[in-house]
C-alpha cells in the first residue's frame, strides 16, 4: 500500500516547458507563413494620349464577364491563341479595362491567359 501512495501526484513541470517552447517556436515560424500571394508590379498613371501612341492590345471585360477585343467578343478558349496572334504587331504590352460589375476572376483569367501568351506588360484600367 505504501508503494500506491507515492504515484498519486504527476509531476508536469518537463510537460509545460515542452508546451512552451512549442508555443514560441509556433509564434516565431507564423508569420513566415504568410509570405505568399502575388508578385505584381503597380503600373504607372498613363495618359490617355499616350495609350493611342503605343501599340497595346486592349482587352475588355464586360459586366457579364466577357472578352472583348477590337469590337470582337473572343470565347475564353481561344483567348489565349487570340493574344498570341496580335503580340508582333502590338509588342508593347496589353491592357485590360474592366467594367465596374465585372468579376475579379474573370480578370485574373486573363492576365494568366495573356501571361501564357507571352505578354511581358500588363496593365489594368477601371471603367
């Protein structure tokens, strides 16, 4: 009987350093975690005038998330193929102009569209 006696308090000193040390590790490595998402550069405020000198490609985004370039509506499948045909006469770059109700989806599908294509500058414009 003597011998139960002596096991009737656990010692969970060892078991709270452990669970400390955890917990600042934990609170040290979080914030590295949070380092992803997208590396896009801002583009630069660009005249009106200046956009009619260069020679872009501009893209439309409808409010019903359509693509529309030239006048022309381009399915989503042949978008890319599309970007691809108009890159040698426009080298300078694309820009997307979305309309107000257009979803941001559809947007990012198509810079990773016109990424795909080969397009090096891609500027957005609201309105």
């Amino acid at each position: 009987m003597a011998m139960r006696d002596s096991f009737n308090e656990i010692n969970i000193t060892p078991l709270t350093d452990i669970f400390l040390v955890l917990l600042i590790i934990m609170m040290v490595i979080a914030p590295l975690l949070d380092q992803q998402g997208l590396n896009l550069t801002v583009p630069d405020v660009v005249k009106q005038e200046d956009l009619k000198d260069s020679k872009l490609i501009t893209v439309l985004v409808t409010n019903d998330n359509k693509y529309v370039i030239n006048n022309e509506e381009i399915s989503e499948d042949n978008l890319e193929n599309t970007i691809k045909d108009m890159i040698p006469n426009n080298p300078d770059g694309l820009v997307i102009q979305s309309e107000p109700d257009s979803v941001h989806g559809a947007v990012v599908k198509l810079m990773d569209k016109a990424r795909n294509a080969g397009v090096k500058n891609v500027s957005v414009i609201e309105g």
